[in-house]
C-alpha cells in the first residue's frame, strides 16, 4: 500500500539484480557473497565502478541494524577497489544517491566509487 499517489512502489527486481546473477553483461570487477562491484556504464570520472549489495536494498533508508556489517563490507570493497585502480594515493569519493531529490535513479542501494582525476565541488552552491 502506498503512503501517498505519486509515491513509486519500492522494486522487487532491478537490473542491477541482472548484473548480480550475470544474465546481463556487465564489466564486473569484484564479486562475492554480500556484494558485486561494476564499472558504470556511463562514467562520470575515469574511474566509476558501482558497488551493490547483492541483496536487494531499495534505498539509503531502507538500510536497517541488521545490514550494519554488509554496509561495511561496501567500504572495504571500496578501499580495495581504489588502491587496485591507483586511486587511493591521490584520493577519490564514494557517493550514495538516496531517492528522486537525491538524484538516485535505480532503485538498489549502490556505492559510487568515483576517481582517477581532481574530482572538484559536491554541489554548486544556490544563492
């Protein structure tokens, strides 16, 4: 039941799904148990790689007690991830987009994982 009209019903499959059980090509550079780790298919710095809990998570708010040690998980993959794409010295962001205002657009929990240049503001500011 939604909680108002132009609420959106949280999925029970997304294509991030696809890519986890690998019935969608995707270029896939970490997998295990708790999550799968991609390049997104349209970059925003030379290095932008997702990371996804396998299960499927719809947003930041949905997050409960129980995912505490798969939330970590995320960021050590992260840390991995960076030092193995040479990012790590130099620096990088992990960005998570929660809901329409927060610009997320597929509704499964992912880490953005973005580098490889001088990345430059978060936000601009509004006056």
């Amino acid at each position: 039941m939604l909680d108002s009209p132009d609420e959106t019903p949280m999925p029970t499959e997304t294509i991030f799904s696809k890519i986890i059980r690998r019935e969608i090509p995707a270029d896939i550079v970490y997998q295990d148990e708790q999550v799968t780790a991609f390049r997104d298919i349209n970059p925003q710095a030379p290095v932008h790689i997702l990371i996804v809990p396998n299960q499927l998570i719809p947003t930041a708010n949905d997050v409960t007690p129980d995912d505490e040690q798969l939330i970590g998980h995320m960021f050590v993959v992260a840390r991995t991830l960076a030092a193995q794409e040479g990012i790590a010295e130099n620096g990088y962001r992990l960005l998570v987009n929660c809901n329409r205002d927060g610009g997320q657009e597929v509704y499964h929990l992912h880490l953005h994982l973005l580098g490889g240049r001088r990345l430059g503001p978060m936000l601009v500011r509004q006056n």
